[in-house]
C-alpha cells in the first residue's frame, strides 16, 4: 500500500529546508529564537494564507486541531498567539522577500512566455492600497480617497500619456494592456489569500504577511502549472484549503482530482477476518 504525506507537507516541499535554513542564517532570523525557530514561523504564516486563517487565534487553533501531523511539517507543536505576534513583529521580514525570490527564479523555467515582444529591457509598474485604520496601524499613512481606470468592452478611443514618443500608438496601447496583468495578480491575492485581514499591527508583521501571501501564491501559480487538469487559480486554491492536511498523492491529484485514490492491495496482515465455509473465523498477523 502506497503512503503519502499530507497535501499541506507536499505543498511546503517547493522550498526546499535545506534552502530555507541557509537563508536563515544569511539573516540571522533565528538569533534569540528560543524554541520557535523560523521554519515553523514560516509554516504558521504559509497556513494562514492558504487555509484563509482570519486571526492569531484561527492560525494557533488550526495547527492545534492538526497537533498529530505538525511533527511531519518540521513544527514540534502549534504556536502560541503570543509567540507568534512577536515573531511576526520582531523577525527580519526581509527572510519572506528572499524566499519568494529563490522560489521565483524556480517557476520562471516552467512559466509560459510572453506573446508580446519588446525589444529594449520593459519595467511595468503597479501598486494596490491595502486599507489600515490609522488608530490601530499608528505608523500607516491615512489617505481619503483612491481610485482606478484602466478597460472598456465597447471599444472606445482611449488618450495615453507617454514619454517614449519613439514608439507607435500601438506598442504604447499594448505595454498598457500586459500591464494590466498585474492588476489582475493582485486582484486574484487579495480574493483568495489572506491580505486584507492583518493578524499583526507592526509594521514588520505587515511585510511579513504580504511576502507570506506572494510566496503562497506563487506556489499556487506553480502547482497551476504543472497540472494537467484545467485549473483556475481560484478554484485550485479553494480544493488546497479544502485536502490541506488530506493524505493523497500531490502531483496525481491536481491531474486527476476527481478520481479517488488508488489504495493499492489490501493488506494480509491488516485482515483479521477469514470467511470460511462454517463462518466467520476472527484471525490475528503475528
């Protein structure tokens, strides 16, 4: 009988521990850790994102209900609230940013390319606001108003600010149109994952939580990808919340989700019924 881990183990597996460590050390995030080292820190937060956790309290109170199979994950036991809050607050979130940054440069061999075709080096930028009450985040900036533009399905005739007056209307209208793409990346975090509900009130644990968040949906986007069943991405996630600590293959079920596992033979030394002509003989496997 084949034995799998749990689709939560199998997902963690994309940053490799080895990996992970080393860049722990470059960061010196485990100085004064005192039992609650960065691994399990990144654990906690990564559940959190992909089990939609709301709170401190849901994130300690998931793990808990999971105490049997955390060992499997490299975390000896569920994180306190407490130690939690002060890791996020106290803890290099610069960690999370190289992490993503290793795993990145990862995807990229596997990502598809770019229909668009642009001869010099593009840089596209965007940025989203993330709402903050000003009395709880005393450090964030309060503004009054935000807004955005940028489709229309009737085909109007849109008027594009530029400086590059070397290239023609068209290029321009494209750049703009690939731009969009991040629009959309930020729309599908902040749908799926958990980044608009904060579980820190520090600026540090703000990183933390958003570097977290593109680091699972990064994850996401290549699990995505290597499927051969037709994933959307929200759907995808909604099924990995779903089997987070389910044990099954990874890799066969994003191919074939809807199939059940394939249990293998039965076991003879799992039997302890043997039928037989007069009965039913109960039988042990010594």
């Amino acid at each position: 009988m084949q034995r799998f881990c749990s689709v939560f183990q199998q997902v963690l597996k994309l940053v490799p521990r080895t990996e992970f460590e080393q860049l722990v050390q470059e960061h010196g995030s485990d100085r004064n850790a005192k039992g609650f080292d960065s691994w399990s820190q990144f654990v906690a937060m990564t559940f959190c994102q992909l089990g939609r956790a709301q709170s401190l309290r849901e994130i300690e109170q998931g793990l808990a209900s999971a105490e049997g199979r955390l060992q499997q994950l490299g975390v000896t036991e569920s994180p306190k609230r407490s130690t939690l809050a002060y890791a996020n607050a106290h803890r290099p979130w610069q960690l999370y940013q190289s992490v993503f940054h290793e795993l990145f440069s990862r995807c990229q061999s596997i990502a598809p390319g770019h229909r668009f075709r642009f001869k010099s080096k593009l840089l596209s930028l965007d940025s989203t606001t993330i709402d903050l009450c000003a009395e709880v985040f005393d450090w964030a900036k309060f503004r009054r108003t935000k807004g955005a533009v940028f489709t229309d399905a009737e085909g109007r005739e849109y008027v594009f600010l530029t400086n590059r007056l070397d290239l023609v209307a068209g290029t321009i209208a494209e750049i703009y149109r690939q731009r969009w793409q991040i629009e959309s990346f930020f729309k599908a975090i902040k749908q799926n994952l958990r980044i608009k509900t904060l579980v820190g009130t520090s600026e540090n644990a703000l990183h933390i939580q958003i570097w977290t968040a593109l680091i699972a949906i990064l994850m996401l986007r290549y699990l995505q990808l290597r499927a051969k069943w037709n994933w959307s991405l929200s759907n995808l996630i909604a099924m990995i919340r779903l089997n987070l600590f389910t044990y099954r293959d990874l890799w066969r079920w994003l191919d074939d989700p809807f199939t059940p596992p394939d249990v293998g033979d039965h076991d003879p030394q799992l039997s302890l019924l043997d039928s037989t002509a007069g009965g039913v003989v109960l039988a042990s496997a010594i």
